[in-house]
C-alpha cells in the first residue's frame, strides 16, 4: 500500500521528553549493538529510571530525547529505534478516535494536510502489521537483569 498520509519532516518534536521513551530489553539490545556497545554500557550511558521504576532512554538539557541530533535533525539511532517511535504517528489511539487523530495532526507537521482519517486508519494498521508492531510487549525492569542506577528527572 502506497504511504499518502505521511512524511516526516525531521522537526524533533516527538522527540521531546516528556513521558520519556520507555524501552524493553529487546530494543536496548538492539540499540546498545548498533553502537557497538555492551547492554550494560548502553544502560549506564543513555537509560533512566522514571519514578514508576521503568526504564526510559535519558532526554538533554532542551527536553529532547538524547538521541536526536539538534544538527543533523535526526535521530541517531534511527535504523534501530524504539517500536513506540517507529509506530508514531500511527499509535492505535490516533486510529481509533478522530478527535485523537486531529490532535496528531496539530502536533506533527509529518501528517500530510489533505489527509482523512479515514485513510490515515487504513494506511496506519497496514504500516503497524508491515512492521510486527501490533502486539502489546512487556515492558519496564522485571523485562531486565541489569540495574539501573540514573533516575530520570
Ligand atoms: S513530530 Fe512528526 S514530523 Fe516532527 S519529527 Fe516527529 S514524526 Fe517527524
Ligand atoms: S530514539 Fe530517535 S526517534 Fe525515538 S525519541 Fe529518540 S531521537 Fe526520537
């Protein structure tokens, strides 16, 4: 199916910190190779913990998470990030209620301007079933052996 909904236009705006990304072992792992480190260090260097004791990717000094590059206008990590960002902005609340996709819309210049939702729902489902991102993941510490010692703030 062709994409005639969406187009990222590298703004960095859903790459703001607020909530934080929430990461599961399996994305750590995944990250933590393509830069050619260790879990472990991966953690340390760029994980928090959030006060509900779940991990989360740490954001900078402007709110953004520490993988968008301010520069570069992109993320750093981008063949290998988190589900939660490869699915936005086809996030299963977006699809579902049209007051939500609107509010997407407002907020993300990379939803195209003609788009429907009726469109966006199809083209989005199609994208999250084309990427395995429909099943719901366990998620937080218990997911990981390693602890970690930075609270996010
Ligand atoms: S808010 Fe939209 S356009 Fe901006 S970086 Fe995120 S996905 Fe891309
Ligand atoms: S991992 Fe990449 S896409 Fe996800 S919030 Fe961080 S910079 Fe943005």
């Amino acid at each position: 199916m062709e994409n005639k909904v969406f187009k990222c236009q590298m703004c960095g705006e859903c790459c703001k910190g607020e909530g934080g990304i929430i990461v599961t072992l399996r994305e750590i792992e995944r990250m933590a190779k393509y830069l050619s480190l260790t879990p472990s260090d991966f953690m340390e260097k760029f994980i928090c913990k959030t006060p509900d004791g779940k991990l989360s990717l740490a954001v900078k000094k402007d709110g953004r998470c520490v993988f968008f590059d301010t520069e570069k206008k992109g993320c750093i990590v981008h063949p290998v990030k988190p589900d939660i960002c490869l699915a936005w902005p086809f996030f299963k609340g977006n699809l579902e209620d049209e007051y939500s996709f609107l509010m997407a819309k407002e907020y993300c210049p990379g939803i195209l301007r003609h788009t429907k939702f009726d469109e966006f729902k199809k083209y989005g489902y199609f994208f999250l079933k084309k990427h395995n991102l429909l099943k719901d993941e366990e998620n937080g510490p218990n997911a990981l052996k390693i602890s970690v010692s930075g609270q996010c703030e």
